[in-house]
C-alpha cells in the first residue's frame, strides 16, 4: 500500500468534514448491507454509514503516516550520531499523537505473565 500524502490526507479531511469514526457495529454493518433490498433505504443507510467508516479509515492511514515518519526520523537522527532511546521514540510517538498507553499495559502484562511461567 502506498501511503498518502500530507495533501491527500488534508483533502480527505476537507471533503469529509466533522464526520465521526464508524464503531466496529457500523463497519461490520456496512460490509453485510449488501444482503438488504429497500433501494431508498440504501441510499439513506450508504450517506449516514461511509462517511464514518472514511473516517475511520482516514484516522488510521494518519496515524500510519505519522508512526512511519516518527521512527524513520529518529533512525536516521540516530544514524546521523544522535542517540535517541525507546524512551525517546515513545515519547516522539506520543507528540505525533500516537497513544500506545493501552498497547504498553498489555505488553507489559504478557511480559509478567512470562517472567512468572519462567519462574515457576
């Protein structure tokens, strides 16, 4: 997948305007609407339904382009004799607004759980 652009994604978010993002219900829905037969309904289910699941898909395509441009800056940062630590990037991650608290609990959780079945 080629990612967008900084312009493509400020488009997108132009011409969506304050749209929501689809709960997982409406994106599940969307994919199986294909069975219902009510054209009207369609037509008013498809303009309520797809700008939340856009939405959606256009927060996660700028938190991808945001995770992508964090680490390849530290790296090359790094590889230019600065020294950034995990600590660092954690911290970069979280100023381009990628949260990873409930990502860093659940690791942190798995890694316990390791460390006691090690133990025992």
């Amino acid at each position: 997948m080629n990612p967008m652009t900084g312009e493509q994604l400020a488009d997108l978010r132009r011409t969506l305007g304050p749209a929501n993002p689809a709960s997982h219900d409406a994106v599940r829905d969307l994919l199986t609407h294909h069975r219902r037969t009510d054209p009207a309904a369609e037509v008013r289910y498809f303009r309520l339904v797809v700008p939340t699941v856009v939405k959606r898909l256009l927060l996660a395509e700028t938190e991808r382009t945001n995770l992508r441009t964090t680490i390849a800056r530290l790296v090359i940062a790094n590889q230019r004799g600065d020294d950034y630590s995990l600590a660092d990037l954690a911290f970069e991650l979280q100023q381009a607004g990628i949260d990873l608290k409930d990502d860093y609990a659940a690791a942190d959780a798995l890694a316990e759980a390791a460390e006691r079945e090690g133990l025992l």
